[in-house]
C-alpha cells in the first residue's frame, strides 16, 4: 500500500517541549497538506505546498508551528513550546492536479 | 467562522433503507465539494465529490446533490449497509484558495442490522 504515511501514531510530550512529526505522501502526488482535528470538530486547514514551495497557511499556524517539505517530497511539522491546546490529532494529506486529497492516519499529540 | 455546517450530529439507519445526510455552506466561492468518511483511528477517506457546475453526481450505492441556491448539499447512501457506519464529513473548497478544504464538524452515522 502507497499511501499517505505519518510517523509517529502518537506523540505524549510535556508542556514546554518542541516536537516533529513526518509525513510521507503518495509518490507521485505533488500538493501536500497538514490539517489538524479536534474532538468533536472536522479536521481544520493549517498550511499546504505545491511541491516544495510552501503557498497557503492559516492563521492557526502561530509562530510556534513551521512546517517544512525539503526536495518536495516528505513533509515536517515541527511545534516548538508546545502548549496543552496543542493537543490534537495532527492531518497530513496529499494530492495530485485535480484530484481529491488523500488522507494519513495521524499523529495523535498528547500535552501534558 | 464554520462556513461548512452539518446541523445533525448523529443519525441512525436501518440497514437496507436510505442515509441522507446533510450539509449546509455560507461562502458562496466554493465551487468544489466532497463528502469524507472516516472509521475510528482512521483518516478519513475520500467518498464522492461533486464541482458546482452539477447538480448530483452518483457513484454506486452513493449520490450527492447540490442545490446552489440553497447552499445545501447531500449525500444519500442507498441501500445502507452496516459497514457504511462511520463518521462523514462535509468539505468544501474555492478554487481560488490554493484548494484547502473546509469541513464540516461531521455527522456520526450508524446503520443498524
């Protein structure tokens, strides 16, 4: 199976801490998208590249959070001082031209 | 600002009847629109879609309609199966927002043998 990978599952981290999460996307997708999701709400739009060019970020990505696709293939989201609203499942997904975005599994982020 | 609503939480169907499931938007730049299922620990998966120069688009046992002018969309799932329960959420986009998708809080439904 190609699709969407993320790593790690879960994440616990104390309040403070910098984390990482990767994300792989289907090969020959060249948009890459991270999204985070809530309990009780749809997954919410954080940044997106078009291959390595970073073109779109909400204004929920604070100065804490910097995303990074390095050669346009993998992805990172790192969050620096992480706080306990942090707490959330972390989305990654890809696409192609024209075609619907295909989702990772997740990076569940616990902050304690 | 949520300019993607799904009013019902959660709905329950038995199997064999028809799920219809409803979305409402407010921006009237989107022009592109997908219904996403997701199991638990799962990510959700990518269901149907339809753009805004249709008005239903079908794909087996799923239809989605679009009526513009309420800025209301479906999707009606027929004849439902007890696998089709999961959560499904309503997404929309504007092609001249670099295609980010906006979703809906997602409606539960369970579809009961």
């Amino acid at each position: 199976d190609t699709g969407v990978s993320q790593d790690p599952r879960h994440k616990i981290t104390k309040r403070g801490q910098n984390v990482t999460f990767r994300c792989d996307p289907i090969s020959e997708h060249n948009r890459l998208y991270w999204y985070r999701q809530t309990l009780g709400q749809g997954p919410e739009f954080l940044t997106y590249f078009q291959n390595e060019a970073q073109l779109e970020k909400s204004r929920l990505l604070s100065d804490r959070f910097s995303a990074e696709r390095p050669k346009g293939s993998f992805s990172t989201l790192e969050i620096q001082r992480t706080e306990q609203g942090d707490s959330a499942m972390y989305l990654c997904a890809s696409s192609g031209i024209s075609t619907p975005l295909h989702f990772g599994n997740g990076t569940r982020l616990t902050v304690t | 600002d949520q300019q993607v609503k799904q009013n019902s939480p959660s709905l329950s169907v038995q199997e064999g009847r028809i799920s219809i499931l409803n979305c409402d938007y407010t921006n009237s730049m989107f022009d592109y629109f997908l219904w996403y299922k997701k199991y638990p620990a799962e990510g959700p998966t990518f269901l149907i879609s339809i753009s805004s120069i249709k008005d239903k688009n079908e794909d087996g046992r799923f239809t989605v309609f679009l009526n513009k002018s309420a800025k209301h969309l479906s999707l009606h799932i027929v004849p439902s199966q007890p696998g089709d329960s999961a959560v499904y959420f309503c997404a929309a986009s504007a092609s001249n927002s670099g295609y980010a998708l906006n979703f809906g809080k997602g409606t539960s439904l369970l579809v009961t043998p």
